[in-house]
C-alpha cells in the first residue's frame, strides 16, 4: 500500500491539473478546494497557479473561489470529526496520505495549547489542513473561532498566491513552487511567537 501511495498522489496531482484547460476549471477549483479540506490530498493551490497565468485578469474571482470553498470544506471536515469520526477514524489513516494515528494525537496537543494559532497556521503554511479540521470537530473546537481563523488564514493564503501570480506572471511560478510554502510557515511562526511574547509578557 504505501509503495504504491506516491504514484497515485501523481496520477492525482496530473488530474487535476488537466481540469486547468477544460471549461469547467472553476467548478473544478470549488470542488478541489472543498476537498481538500477534509479528505483529498492535492493541494487547490495546483490548481489555483494554473488558472491565474491562463487568465491572469480574473485573480480576485479565482482566489475567491478558492478561499470559499476551503472554509465550507474545511466545515465539513469539522462535522466529520464531531460526528462521524468513530465510524470513520480506521479510514482516514490507513487510507488519506498524511494523516496518521501519531498526527492526530500531536493535533490534539497543539489545541490544548494554541486554540485559533494551530487552525491559523494550518490554514496559511503547507500543514496538511485536513488534519487540522476533522481533529477541531474530534476535540469539539469553538466553532466560531475555527471558521474565524479558517477564512482568515486560507484567504490569506490564495489571495496572496494569486495576486503574485497577477502581478509578475510565469516568472512567480517557481518561486511559488519551491519557496512560497517555507516563506509561510516562517512567517507564521514569527507572528504566532510574537504573540505567545507579548501574552508572556503581559
């Protein structure tokens, strides 16, 4: 099973990019993004780069497409763990890449600590943020603040994304590719440590 695994996130990964050149390439966006917040393993931004540099004018729409259907997805993936997690937890981790029994249980810590910060931080940096939204339903998240942090953080992701992609084009691409996700979660860090600061401080 597990050698086989990388091979079909390829096959995937080459799937979903081909929906860039078809008609319904928003739809598939919606689609892909709500999907990944809770069980796909493909990441919208794939999809997202490609449909800016083929119409570069349409950035807000798309990153807007984007950012909406990963809040309602990463809803869903939340009611999954609330309410459906003991019929479906054997699933999720012999079967979803990514996440694992050991996973789960380092999510569940983080929230005891972190609350908003470890949706936040999922939600903008390369942490598989399907781990994150099913593991807020299990541990009954304040709910509110779950979806407040969701749309904060993965707005703020596909908006910046695609305006880079706006504004400088193809060039942006491999940048986005091999040094966006590192530039994030260094950003994070800085951002939720200063606050952990000023609360020490405080």
């Amino acid at each position: 099973m597990e050698a086989t695994r990388p091979n079909i996130v390829r096959r995937l990964y080459d799937w979903v990019l081909r929906w860039a050149w078809t008609p319904h390439g928003q739809i598939a966006l919606f689609v892909l993004a709500f999907a990944e917040s809770s069980f796909f393993p493909i990441p919208p931004d794939v999809l997202l780069v490609a449909l800016v540099l083929g119409a570069r004018e349409r950035w807000i729409r798309l990153a807007a497409i984007c950012s909406v259907a990963s809040v309602l997805g990463g809803l869903a993936g939340y009611g999954i763990g609330w309410g459906l997690w003991s019929a479906v937890q054997d699933t999720f981790f012999n079967y979803i890449p990514g996440f694992t029994a050991e996973k789960f249980e380092r999510v569940g810590d983080l929230y005891r600590q972190w609350d908003f910060w470890i949706v936040f931080a999922a939600g903008f940096t390369p942490i598989p943020y399907k781990l994150i939204t099913i593991t807020a339903g299990v541990f009954a998240l304040n709910l509110p603040m779950f979806l407040i942090a969701s749309a904060v953080s993965r707005s703020a992701r596909f908006f910046l994304v695609a305006f880079l992609l706006h504004r400088y084009g193809q060039p942006i691409r491999t940048f986005i590719d091999k040094r966006f996700n590192l530039l994030a979660l260094v950003f994070t860090v800085l951002l939720v440590g200063g606050f952990a600061l000023i609360k020490a401080v405080l």
